[in-house]
C-alpha cells in the first residue's frame, strides 16, 4: 500500500470518520436539521422563561408570551381562578398517551404573579421531540463503540504496517555495519518504503561488491610486495650463511637484491600513488588546456617510440582548433601512454596501433586501437580492477595498477572510458570528454 494512501487512512480514521459519525449521532438524536433548529428555539425560549419564573410578573404579559411559546412546548397555564388544574392534568396526560411519541417528558414551572396569585406552567421539556428515533435507542451506546473501534483498529493497522517496514530497515542496516550482506530485503508494492527498500539493496551490493574488492585489493598487495621481500631475504640469508663464497657469486647476489630492492620500491611508489587517487588525496592542478595541440604532442612521440618497437602507426586529430580544456595534463599524459604501452605490450609484431580523435555528440572521443589476442569476455568487466591482470595469470612483470590508476584519473576529471575487444583481432580503449564541460 502505497505510503501517502497510509497516511491518507490514518487522518481520515482519526479525524474524519470520528466527526462524520457525531454528526450522524447528532442528526438521529435530533431527527434532521428542522427539528434540531426548533429544539434549538426550544432551548432559548426554556430559559427565558426563568426570568419570568424567577420574579414577579404581569398577568396579562405572562399569557401573551405563553401564547408565543413554539407548539413544540405545548404550554399549559395551571390557573386555579380559570380552569381546573386537575383536568388540565388529565387533559394533558390522555394527549400524551394519544401522541405518536407517548414518552414525552412534561415539566411545571411555578409562576408568582405581581397581583398576589400564582400558577404552575407545565411544558414539553427540550429535547424530548416526537421526532428523535435515535436517542431512546440503545443503539446510542453502541455507536460511540463502534466509532472508538474503527477509528483504534484502523489506526494500530496503518502505524503497524509501517513500524514493520521501518523495522525491517533498520535490522538490515544493523546486518550490514556488522558486515553480513547474504541477505535481502523484499519490497513490496510502489511506495515510499518499497523504493527505500529496493534502494538499500541497491547499496547493499555495491558495498558488499566493494568489500570483495577491498579483500582482492589486500591479498593482491600482500601477494606482490612478498615475492620480492621474500627474494631480498632469501638472498641476504644466502650471503649470511656464506653460500657467496667468492666476490663474483657475492656480487650476483648484491645485484639481485638491489633489482628487487628497486622493484618493490617501485610498487610501493605505485601502491602509494593508486591509493592517493582513489581517496582523492592528491591535489589535481588543473588549468585550460588547449585540447588539439596537447594530444597532437603526445601522438608524435607515440609514432616515434611505436618505431622503435618495430610496429606500425597511424593518428588522426578531427577537432577544432580553439577547443581547451580543464585537466591536470602531467595526470592525463601519464594515463594516455600507460594505455599505449600496453597497445605495444600486447599487439602482435609489426602491427598497425592506431590513436583517434574526434567529435560524436557531445562528447570529445580519444581512442586507442591496437590489434592482438584481445581481452577474454569474461575479463572485460573487471580489467579496471587494482591488481587484476586477466586470466593469463599473475608474474612480475607488472604489478597490476597500470590500468586502474587509468581509470581513477580519467574519473576524476569527471570523463569516461571503456574498453571493446575482439578476440584475434582489435582492443579499443575509449576515453569521452564531455564537450559542456570544456
């Protein structure tokens, strides 16, 4: 159920079915809004009377008010000097039996009149009109239950569907701060709560995605900073317990350990700057780059150091001139020729890289084109993953944040890449630059 329609129920339970039902008690108890007006005259003419009542009046004044009195009250003036109270009384007592309501209430009200003689004035008592088919009923006290039940039960439904809901939130919240994500909520119907429901689950994944990744991310560490310690150690244990017996064997071990002392300063020189730029601790220096010029440089020292790895290669720069653009350009530098190492790292010899630029929508396109075995299916969605290296296994040549530190700079100048591979035949390496942010 929908949460605004909860709501809706609950003000109308609390507050407009309650006053729906008094009216209606109101309505049967006076029998409609003629007779609750002439109940209502009844009233006020009731109390005016205590102040003929109450003092001594005119004879003559007294009658003719009585005579203005509504024929409701059926006034009656008990005057011994003009009729004879007993037959008034009987008079009055066979009308009642006679009338269609025969519970009428009869009231008398002593008058002192300013001649010395008194009367008794006997009237229909307010509120006791022919009409009422409600007030004498017990039904009266059945409906003020009714009322108080579905107003209560209505209530306790809406507020305990909703403490469920919320409930169940919060203990999913619980389970995740403690780290347990085998689980998942279900949302039910299009409200409110449904789409906050459907959305934590959302967020449960993706951080449940990410602690995986941080898991990979620590062992991945672990494993490539221990085979070059264990290497240094290995050596240095050598050279202690005097296997390098002679200066040639000594100065092979010393050089093994100074190349793994470099590789692992080397890694850790790339951990420190991956972390860096994943946590956005790094000050980005960015400034109006003239876009054309910039990637025009970069691809002619692409060309030169393709020839110099025996490969062929082709550019074409299809933007505008006057086109600039906000960026760290040492960043951005870094992450294009990491991408092109890797086109010459993994083409086959003496094949064609290409490097394209051009306009496609709104969007700056920078693509890198190499052709070799390509990426496998499988790898695609994780290649800018820290530390993964695809299904062709793990070695030394690389440390597995080339391609990751990539995907952070180009992130954070708020761009785009992606990468499409064709088994046996191309790899291309997509970067957008929206054009409105230039």
């Amino acid at each position: 159920m929908n949460l605004k329609i909860r709501f809706l129920l609950l003000i109308i339970g609390t507050f407009f079915i309650p006053n729906i039902l008094i009216m209606m008690i109101i309505w049967f108890s006076f029998g409609g809004i003629d007779n609750m007006r002439s109940t209502h005259e009844q009233f006020n003419q009731y109390y005016c009377l205590y102040e003929y009542t109450n003092t001594e009046v005119e004879r003559e004044v007294f009658t003719d008010y009585i005579e203005s009195l509504p024929n409701e009250m059926n006034a009656r003036l008990l005057d011994s000097e003009k009729q004879n109270g007993h037959l008034i009384f009987t008079e009055l007592i066979e009308e009642n039996q006679n009338s269609i309501n025969p519970k009428i209430t009869l009231e008398a009200l002593t008058v002192s009149f300013k001649d010395g003689t008194a009367a008794v004035l006997v009237i229909n008592r307010p509120l006791a009109d022919k009409y009422s088919i409600f007030r004498n009923s017990p039904f009266r006290f059945v409906f003020p239950l009714i009322l108080f039940s579905v107003v209560t039960i209505l209530s306790l439904f809406i507020i305990r569907s909703i403490n469920r809901s919320l409930r169940n939130i919060e203990e999913a919240t619980r389970k995740v701060a403690e780290g347990d994500f085998e689980f998942e909520l279900e949302a039910k119907g299009n409200d409110s709560i449904a789409s906050l429901t459907r959305s934590f689950n959302t967020m449960r994944l993706k951080v449940k995605d990410e602690y995986d990744r941080r898991a990979r991310f620590f062992m991945a560490v672990s494993h490539d900073l221990k085979t070059p310690l264990a290497s240094i150690s290995g050596y240095a244990d050598a050279i202690l317990e005097g296997y390098a017996g002679d200066k040639k064997t000594l100065d092979k071990y010393m050089e093994i350990i100074r190349l793994k002392t470099n590789l692992l300063s080397e890694r850790i020189s790339h951990l420190i700057h991956f972390v860096k730029l994943e946590t956005r601790d790094w000050k980005a220096s960015f400034e109006p780059v003239p876009l054309k010029s910039f990637l025009f440089q970069l691809s002619e020292s692409f060309e030169i150091e393709a020839g110099i790895y025996n490969y062929k290669f082709e550019s074409k720069l299809d933007i505008q001139e006057e086109l600039e653009i906000n960026m760290d350009s040492e960043l951005v530098t870094r992450s294009l020729e990491n991408l092109m190492y890797n086109a010459y790292r993994y083409s086959y010899s003496e094949s064609l890289i290409s490097f394209f630029v051009y306009t496609e929508d709104d969007n700056v396109v920078v693509s890198i084109v190499n052709r070799g075995d390509g990426i496998l299916p499988e790898d695609l969605p994780n290649i800018f993953e820290p530390f993964y290296r695809g299904s062709k296994g793990r070695n030394d040549e690389g440390f597995g944040l080339g391609l990751a530190n990539v995907a952070a700079v180009i992130k954070s100048h708020g761009w785009e890449i992606h990468v499409d591979s064709e088994l046996k035949k191309e790899t291309t390496f997509t970067i957008k630059i929206p054009i409105k942010s230039l």
